[in-house]
C-alpha cells in the first residue's frame, strides 16, 4: 500500500508540472542573431534578422580590426515586430527584428565580429565594452575586391558601366586586401591574357588602395580589371569590368614639323580594313586592324603651322565621329645654316612652326639683316645674308635674332678665331743701311698673307728694339709694302721695324721678329764739317802756293 500511494503521489505531481513546463520562460535581451550575407566585400549591403525577449533600444557594433570597433546601426535602426499570446490568465510576448541595411566598412580580409549591444558606446568602443554589452554576436567574412571609380578624372555612378578607349586615364580602388600589403599589381586582362598596367603598390591599415592606369590596347569589347598582391591570390579577387570603346593614342603630344609620330588605335573591329589616319583633317597614313581590333602607324609631323593640330582615325566599320581625337602641339623652330665661319660667309635662316602668315624679322649683332613673311602653313621662306665683323677685337659669338610675333629665337654663328701667320720681312733687310747724308724715304716689304676672310697689315717703326718709342705706325695697310713719305723720312741713325697681319675678324697674328737698319753713312754735321774743312784745306793750299810762287818770282 505504501508502494502504492508513493506512485498516486508522483503521478499527482507529473500532472501537476505538465502545464507549468508548457509555460514559456521570459530570458532577458536577443536570443537570436544571423546575418544576410555572412561573407562578402566592403561596401556590400547587410541585413541582421532574429528575435528577442523584448523591445529596448539596441546598437550593430563592426570590429574593423584588433583595436577599432565602429558603430553600423544605432537603435533607431530597430524594428520590432511583437507577437503576443495568452497561456492560461497570463499574456507572452515575441519580438522579432528586422533591421534596416548597412554597408560593409572598409576593412582587412578576413573574418569581423558584428555584435549587438544594449547600449551606444560611442567612437571609443574596444573588447571589454562589447564584452560587457553584447547580447549576440555573429563573424562576418570579407572579401578582396576592385571597381574603378574614376574614367579621365570623373567620377562614374556605376562601376560596372565603365568603358573607354586606349589611352584613357583610369582610377581603380582596391578594397578587403591584407593589413599594409605591399607589392600589389593591377591586371588589364586582354582575352586570356593579361598586362601589367600598374604595380609596387601598399595597401593602407585597412586594406585600401588606389591607383591609376592608362588603358592598353585592346580589342573592342568586354574586358576586366583585377588585381594581385603578396598575400592576397587573383582568384580570390573581384574583378571590375571595363569595356573597350574605339580610341587611339599618339606616343607624344608636342614636338615639330618633321617629328615622327607614333599613333596607336584599339577597339576597331576584328581585321577591320582601310583605317585611315589622319592630321589637321588631311590622311597621312592608312593601314588595317588586327584580329584584336589593334593597329599602330608611324608618320612625320607635316608642315604645319604654330599650336594645336588634331589627330584623328576611323575605319569601314569605325566612325570619326566615335574615336575621341588627340592634340599634337606644335612649336617653332629655326635653323642657322652653317653655325660657323669667316667674314663674308653667307649665312641662311629657315624655320617651319611658326605662326602663319606674320612678318619675320632677323638680326645679326642687333643689326637688322632681312625680313620675311611665314607661310600660310607657318613655314618661314629661306632668307641669306652675309656674316659681318664690326668690333675692334676679334669677337667668336655673334647672335643672330629671329622675331615672329610674339615668338623669338636666339641662334649663334661662330666667327673662327684661327690667327693668320705671321709675315716675313723681306726689305730693308736686317742690318743694312740705306742712303748716304740726307733723310731716307725707303720701301718697306713683307711676304703677303691669305685669308678667307681678307687680312690687313699694321707697321710700326721705332728707335730701339722694343718698340717704346714708336716713330711711325701704319695700321689696316691692304699691300704688303710700304714708302715712307717725305714727311715721314729718316734722319741719319739705326731704326727698327716690324709688321703683323690681321684678319676680317680681327684675329691677330702677332708682331714679327724685328729687322734692324741704319740710315745714312754721316750725320749732316759731320758732313759738313768735313766740307768745311775740305774747302778750307783746299783755300790754305792756294793761299800757300800762290804766295811760294810769288816768293821765287821775287
């Protein structure tokens, strides 16, 4: 009986706890978190659903990195959605939440924590306050990515509508890559293969990056951007699409008439024919595409005249009108043909690039030699004139001026500076004399000297050998001889004398060796005294005979 009444007493108490066990048990705060998507990249939209034992104020924390936790949601982002029901005399209540989206931050790849907490901790948020506060958590995965943000300097709404042409400027952004990583690369993929259009580049604290590239060639169509770096493997990478639209490019954009040029299209159609190319409107090349829609031509800058020309092409299945046309900048440039020479020497300036149809004036030692008129096509005529020495001292460089508008050119003719030889005194030769009692007027003579440029003679006559007391000086004598004129004649003495030879252009040979000579064999005193002395010699005698004779008379 004990036995019994002992299993009517636990029965009793079994039925008792069956509704007490149907009763739910309220816990406090979220009992239920999962997020949509749990991997992906920086900028992608997530949703965080579950449910909750109740409806207060909640905040979506996003640890960035070791050290950073960011806000993504605040409480206002909640939206409850309550379900109550009736167990017996008490009610119950279910929430479940919705919130509204946020975007991925910028951060590393790899997993982040995203955690509910009970309250707002503000910007300063670290691992013990999310500790203290979480209700729930959840790892969220993210991902490497590339899209491109800007085309020639402008900002693109989509990034998968991104196109343009060869040649073209384009921003890419790198996102989910590693902490600092270095050594990353962007890849253009060309079909199957790819070209290195940017690389050495480090990734900042979150992962970021960005970098620009000029579009390669390519064919027209669909084409990708990616992206590798030291630790983050291509595959794992989301590429960016970029299409490929009609467009050239030219390998530079100034220079002269007569440069070659280098243009380069893409985009045209597959083994698209009778491509022309064109400069100020006139073609100047033709040629074909490849299977890839690629070509390349080189020409010479035609005769154009000073800025802007455009460049363009188009093809049988490509339109002008399609192609974004290039500028090439022209500038002048003048020619001095020879840059050297000799007086006399006839000098020519020519120039193309100038402006068009505008007087040209040009000088030659600040002295104006000619003008002229450009061409309609900036092409200056070829004008002559001859090289001129005016100074006193030989002078090398000589500026010749080309003024056009507003656009000068200094050029420089070298005048040569090769000294003529000296020349060889022949008469009066060194140690003669000349004459007897009276003043001499004798020729002097050297050996004549050549020059391209004509050579003059200076002659100088002097008391003694080193000429510091000069008598008589002849400069710029065209013969190589000289007479002396009366009023230039020598007393009886001993003379000196010497000549150098000087060019056009001043260039001077030096003095050559002096010669020596004497004028006259006495002085007029002693002459005359010797006279004198004669003629009294000779009256004494008379004198002495007559009065003899007269004597023996007697």
């Amino acid at each position: 009986m004990k036995l019994l009444s002992r299993l009517i007493i636990a029965l009793a108490i079994c039925l008792i706890a069956i509704p007490v066990m149907a009763t739910p048990v309220q816990a406090a705060g979220i009992s239920g978190m999962t997020l949509h998507p749990t991997k992906g990249i920086v900028g992608e939209e997530v949703y965080i659903t579950g449910d909750s034992d109740d409806d207060d104020d909640y905040w979506v924390y996003y640890k960035i990195d070791t050290d950073e936790w960011v806000e993504v949601l605040d409480d206002d982002d909640f939206d409850f959605d309550e379900d109550c029901y009736n167990v017996g005399t008490e009610e119950y209540c279910d929430y479940d939440y919705e919130t509204e989206k946020f975007e991925v931050p910028e951060s590393c790849s790899g997993k982040h924590k995203i955690a509910i907490v009970d309250r707002d901790l503000g910007d300063e948020a670290d691992d013990d306050d999310i500790e203290d506060h979480k209700e729930y958590w959840r790892d969220f995965t993210v991902e490497p990515k590339v899209e491109i943000i800007e085309i020639a300097g402008d900002e693109i709404d989509d990034p998968d509508d991104a196109e343009g042409s060869m040649g073209t400027e384009v921003k890419v952004k790198g996102t989910g890559f590693d902490e600092d990583e270095e050594e990353i690369e962007i890849r253009f993929y060309i079909n199957s293969d790819y070209e290195v259009v940017k690389e050495d580049i480090t990734a900042d604290d979150y992962g970021s990056w960005e970098a620009t590239f000029m579009v390669p060639a390519a064919g027209k169509g669909e084409h990708h951007v990616s992206a590798e770096g030291e630790d983050t493997d291509e595959e794992d990478v989301l590429e960016a699409p970029f299409e490929i639209l009609p467009g050239i490019s030219i390998s530079a954009t100034e220079g002269y008439v007569g440069d070659t040029i280098t243009v380069s299209g893409s985009g045209f159609e597959e083994d698209e024919e009778d491509i022309k190319v064109t400069y100020g409107g006139d073609v100047v090349k033709n040629t074909e595409a490849d299977e890839d829609g690629c070509w390349e031509v080189t020409f010479a800058v035609p005769e154009s005249a000073k800025g802007k020309h455009e460049i363009d092409a188009y093809g049988e299945d490509t339109k002008a009108k399609d192609i974004e046309d290039r500028d090439f900048s022209i500038s002048p440039k003048a020619k001095l043909t020879p840059t050297e020479g000799h007086v006399d020497t006839s000098l020519t300036i020519s120039g193309d690039g100038f402006p068009a149809n505008k007087s040209v004036t040009v000088t030659y030692d600040g002295e104006t030699k000619t003008t002229a008129t450009t061409s309609s096509k900036g092409t200056l005529p070829s004008i002559s004139f001859e090289a001129t020495h005016t100074q006193s001292t030989h002078k090398a460089s000589h500026p010749v001026v080309v003024t056009c508008d507003t656009t000068t050119f200094t050029l420089s003719f070298t005048m040569e500076s090769a000294v003529p030889p000296k020349p060889t005194l022949t008469s009066p030769a060194s140690g003669s004399r000349l004459g007897f009692i009276h003043k001499v007027t004798p020729t002097f003579t050297w050996s004549g000297v050549t020059d391209p440029s004509g050579v003059s003679y200076n002659l100088q006559i002097g008391t003694n050998a080193d000429f510091a007391q000069v008598l008589i000086s002849q400069t710029g004598l065209s013969e190589p001889s000289y007479t002396l004129t009366e009023a230039e004649a020598l007393d009886y003495g001993t003379y000196y004398w010497r000549v150098k030879a000087i060019d056009g252009a001043q260039n001077d040979s030096g003095w050559a060796a002096a010669y020596s000579f004497k004028s006259g064999l006495l002085p007029l005193w002693a002459f005359i005294v010797i006279v004198a002395l004669i003629v009294a010699l000779i009256a004494f005698l008379i004198y002495f005979f007559v009065r003899r004779r007269g004597s023996f008379y007697d």
